[in-house]
C-alpha cells in the first residue's frame, strides 16, 4: 500500500474512533447516530482507497451530492454496547434508506435488503431492523459499513424515492422492534390496507359503472381508485423486473391517467359530459409520457413537478365547477363533497411543498394517506347512494324476491321437516322391531328357563337376564315414563330386594309430580339405582338403608345413603376403582348429570346421583 493510501486509511479509522467516542454515552439504552463518513464507490468492501467525507443524518443526496447516483458507502463506528441481559441483542434501526442497502459489521455481511444493480429492490418506504450478532460485536472499537444504493433525484418523480439514508439507531433489539413496528405500520402496512380496499372497491365500482351507461360517473371513480392504488404498488412489488428509470418513467405516467379519471368523475357526477374534455383529455395522457421520453431520465424529476402543477389545477377547476353545479341544485350533499375536496386539496399542497423543499418525509407520508382515506369515504357515500336509487326503481322487484325466497325457504324446510320426520319413522320402527324380535324370541326363551330349570341358581339368572332386556326393550321403544310412576317401581323393587337381603329400608320421594322422563333416562336411572342396591346387599355390611329423592334446582336428585362398613380406601386414594361405580358415573355422564360417592371405613357410603331435568325430563302435555 502507498504513503498516500496508508495515511488516507490511518485518517479515515482515526475520525471513525472519534465518532464513536463522541456520539455513544455509556450509560444510554439506544443511541442516535447522526454523523458518519461516506464515499461512493460501488466497492466489496468500504473504499479504503477513497476520500471519505464526514456526513450529517439524515444524509438527502439531492443536497449533498446533486446530480450523483449510488452506491455509496457509509462507516460509523462505535463502541460495545452494555446488554442489560445476557440474552439480549443489540440491533440497528434505519428509519430510511434509498432505494436498497447492506450492512457489513466488523466487514462481515450481516443484512441485505435484496438486489444491489439493476433491477434495484426498492425499499424506500421500508423501516430496516438488522440484528447485530453478538459473536461479531468486538469488545472495543466496532465498525458499521452500510452500502446505499439509490438513484440520483433528477431521476425519480418523487423526492422521497431519491437516494439517502436516515439517521441510525444502535440499541437493544426489543426497544427497537417496537420503533421498527410502528413506523412499518404507518408507512407500510396501512397504506398497503388502503391500497388494497381501493383496489376492490375500485373494480367494483367500475364494473358496476360500466354495466349502467347512465351513472358513468361510477366508472370513471372506479379508475381513478384502481389507478391511485396502482401508484403504491411499489409497496407490494418491491423488485420489478424493469430498470429504475423504467419503473419512474411508468409511475409519472400514470399521474396523467389519474387525472383524467378524476376530471370526468367530477364532471360526470355532476350530470355534464364537455366534449372538450372527452377530446384534450386522452390526447394529454400520451402527451405526458412523450415529453417525459424527449426529456430524457435526468430531466425526470423537474418535468414531473411541472406537470403534476398542470394536472392538479386541472382537477381544480373540475372540483370547483362540480360544487358551483351541487350549490345551484341545493344538494344536501354538496357539504359533505366540499369538505372531501377541500381536504383533499391541502393534501395536495402539502405533498408538492415537501417535494419542493425537502425535510422530514412525515408530512408528505401524512398526505399521502389522506387521499386514499377520503377516496375511500367518497365511494362508499357512492355506494350509498347509488343502492338507494337502485332500491327505490326496483322495489317492485325486491319484493317480489322477497316473496319467492320466503316461498323457497319454506319449501325447503318443509322438505327438512319431512326428511327428517321420515328418518325418525325409520328409526322409531327399526327400533320397535328390534324390540318385538327381543320380546318375542330371546324373552320367550328366558321365561322358559325361568319356568323349567331345576336349578336354582340357573332360574334366578334367567330371571334377572329377563329383567335385564324387558328393561333394554323398554329403553328401545322410547315411550316417556311419568316421574311419578318410575318412583313406584324404583320404590317397590329397592325396598323389595334390600327387604329380602334383611336390610331395613327407608324410602323418601315426593308425590304428585307432573314431569315426564324419558325412556333413555329412565333406563340409565334405573340401572344406577340397581347397582347401588346390589352393592349395599353385597358389600355394604349395614342393616339400615336409605333412599331420598327430590326436584329442585331445576335437577332430580337421589341420594342412597347405608349404615354399613363403608368402601376401603385404595393405594392411590380412589373410591371408584370397582367396575360397577365407574359404570354408575358412566351412566349419569351420558345424561350430562354426575354420580358421586362418599364413603370412609366404619361410617357407611352415600352415593349423590344429580340429572338435569332439561336434560332427562320433559314436561307433561
């Protein structure tokens, strides 16, 4: 390396040092970075060889290097950050950088916000957060090298899509994401959300216009919000497979497209078609785009400015004839449009200020989101409007629509009803046949064994089989039971069998109940009801039972409480592990209610069955 070169790299670290000595306060939790060095050159690396030059940010090229286009590389250097957790990141927030950028720590390639030549990627309107590993973070001294690549402005339509960097933020990353987000969100995300309902309802609004020749106005509003829509779709196709100077060019001819759909809008929706206007206005659109050609790219920006100032007077004197026509007519909406045009005015003004005399881009951002929100009130004060009008020409119509569909949804739930009444014929009658075929076969041959066995034992489970599926069938044929009755026979056979066993019986029910239970809770109740008596005669050890039955709550309720020895407690401390109380709860979840048992050695068992009555009752005809 040269004399010349060396003491250039020795002045070029050396102002790097007194950078990050200056600007990082040791104690701060993000630092603001507003100066920098900064040297062209479309380089691997930080020209080392070139004569960087200190810089203030926000750096606007248009000021600080006129004319010139990127890449240019920015150093800043500054010191490790204390991390407040181990775990914690420290990360750069860059609010702003045209058109595209990397970033490089300590020379290695951290960040890259995509295609560096042409076709450049465009994140203009992108907040950039680039996590800084912690493994690259020297103890001391550390250098940040950001490569901007951008276009000069005399080559853009916009100041803000013109090459530059904003000022930097160094900070842990969970402070900075916040920062990130929000600005993402006002930059980005709602003007992608606007965007995208002006796309929809745009195209709504130009099909319907176009179907209906006489509210043409629609038409030309459609194409004026699908048009402006077309304008942020840089946002959504951030790389485009066209040169910048392509892309510009593209974007600046569509403002004349946009005035056109706004002028005959104007004109159109206050019932006056100007064949002047019909004819200068096509013609202006292919004149903008030449005048831009013969211009050539660096004459873009200036040409532009010239001609949005063209077109914008023009949408003025549309807006201006458009609410002379509504305060002539005494329309009660010419209010509202004048203050949605007024509003929209100011907007105007202050996008073309800021383009003129630079800044911070906050205003122009501010601007640009008030066009779409006030195209957006306008066309659904169109929407509006226009479903009136259709609604009063076509009442006749709509009503008898109305009827029709009344008629067809009556058809089809009357086809409903019967589909599903002829499922339950079905069903109720499969149901019944299983029943007979039980009744007639399996039950004969049980009442016979009952009748003929010499053996005891065997007679008895007969009897009890025979019990069993009378029991199932009357469960199948699905016939409603009366509270009333269904205590009797609960009654007579607990206090029969406890009786037969020697256990004394007690037994506690209302009378004169009104309610029905069905046959599925009947059944399920009833087998609940045996398993706990079995269990009192065959486990229990007690001489005294009792059985309690009440309606409150909107729940029937049966307790059957014995004086016996009580269930043992097992290893793990579960009362339920026997097959028949696990079978009991089974039963009384299957009719949403509960089955619990409270038992402890020496003072007997409870068992708490609970059904809900809207579940298992239902009320009496």
């Amino acid at each position: 390396m040269s004399p010349p070169a060396l003491l250039r790299r020795l002045s070029s670290l050396l102002t790097v040092l007194l950078f990050a000595l200056l600007s990082l306060p040791a104690a701060a939790q993000t630092l603001r970075i507003t100066s920098a060095l900064a040297a062209p050159g479309d380089t691997p690396g930080f020209p080392a060889d070139a004569d960087a030059q200190p810089v203030s940010l926000p750096d606007d090229w248009s000021r600080s290097r006129p004319g010139a286009s990127g890449p240019v590389w920015y150093r800043i250097g500054f010191r490790a950050p204390e991390r407040p957790g181990d775990d914690e990141l420290s990360a750069l927030y860059i609010e702003r950088a045209c058109t595209n950028l990397e970033v490089y720590l300590n020379g290695q390639l951290v960040f890259s916000g995509g295609r560096m030549r042409e076709p450049l990627t465009n994140n203009c309107g992108q907040p950039q957060l680039v996590t800084l590993p912690s493994a690259l973070i020297a103890p001391e001294l550390n250098t940040l090298d950001i490569k901007v690549a951008g276009q000069s402005m005399a080559r853009v339509g916009s100041r803000w899509r013109a090459g530059g960097l904003s000022a930097l933020e160094l900070g842990p990353q969970s402070l900075l994401l916040h920062r990130q987000a929000r600005q993402h969100t006002f930059a980005v995300a709602l003007p992608q959300a606007l965007s995208a309902t002006l796309l929809l309802m745009g195209s709504f609004m130009f099909v319907l216009g176009t179907i209906n020749r006489r509210e043409s106005h629609l038409a030309y509003f459609g194409a004026l919000t699908v048009l402006w829509s077309a304008l942020e779709a840089r946002l959504w196709l951030r790389t485009v497979p066209v040169d910048a100077a392509v892309a510009e060019f593209l974007l600046c001819s569509l403002l004349a497209f946009i005035t056109l759909a706004a002028v005959q809008f104007l004109l159109r929706y206050a019932q006056h078609r100007s064949r002047i206007a019909d004819r200068l206005l096509p013609l202006q659109c292919a004149a903008m785009p030449a005048t831009l050609v013969l211009a050539g790219p660096e004459r873009l920006h200036v040409l532009t400015m010239l001609w949005s100032l063209v077109l914008g007077l023009q949408v003025g004197a549309a807006a201006i004839y458009y609410l002379r026509a509504q305060w002539r007519g005494h329309s009660r909406s010419s209010w509202v449009m004048a203050a949605t045009l007024g509003t929209l005015a100011l907007a105007g003004l202050v996008e073309f200020v800021s383009q003129q005399v630079g800044g911070s881009p906050m205003p122009a951002q501010a601007a640009r989101l008030v066009a779409p929100l006030m195209f957006v009130v306008v066309g659904l004060r169109l929407v509006q409007q226009h479903g009136r009008a259709l609604q009063e020409a076509e009442l006749g119509r709509a009503h008898l629509e109305e009827r029709v569909r009344e008629a067809t949804a009556e058809i089809e739930r009357n086809f409903r009803q019967l589909a599903e009444l002829r499922v339950e014929q079905i069903t109720e009658r499969e149901r019944k046949r299983i029943a007979a075929d039980l009744h007639d076969d399996l039950g004969a041959k049980l009442l016979t064994i009952v009748h003929t066995s010499d053996d005891q034992r065997i007679s008895t489970l007969a009897r009890e089989a025979l019990e069993e599926m009378r029991l199932s069938v009357r469960g199948l044929t699905g016939r409603a039971v009366r509270l009333a009755d269904a205590l009797g026979d609960w009654r007579a056979e607990v206090v029969n069998r406890l009786a037969q066993a020697g256990i004394q019986a007690e037994w506690e029910a209302p009378e004169d109940l009104t309610q029905m239970l069905s046959a599925r809770a009947f059944v399920q109740t009833t087998r609940i009801l045996r398993e706990a008596t079995s269990n009192i005669i065959k486990h229990s050890g007690g001489s005294h039972a009792s059985v309690t039955c009440t309606v409150a709550d909107g729940d029937f309720k049966v307790v059957v409480q014995d004086d016996g020895d009580g269930i043992k407690i097992e290893n793990d401390g579960r009362l339920d592990r026997g097959h028949g109380m696990a079978t009991m709860k089974n039963r009384a979840k299957q009719l949403q209610g509960q089955c619990l048992v409270e038992s402890a050695p020496g003072r007997g068992t409870v068992i708490r069955l609970t059904i809900p009555l809207d579940r298992a009752l239902e009320a009496a005809s």
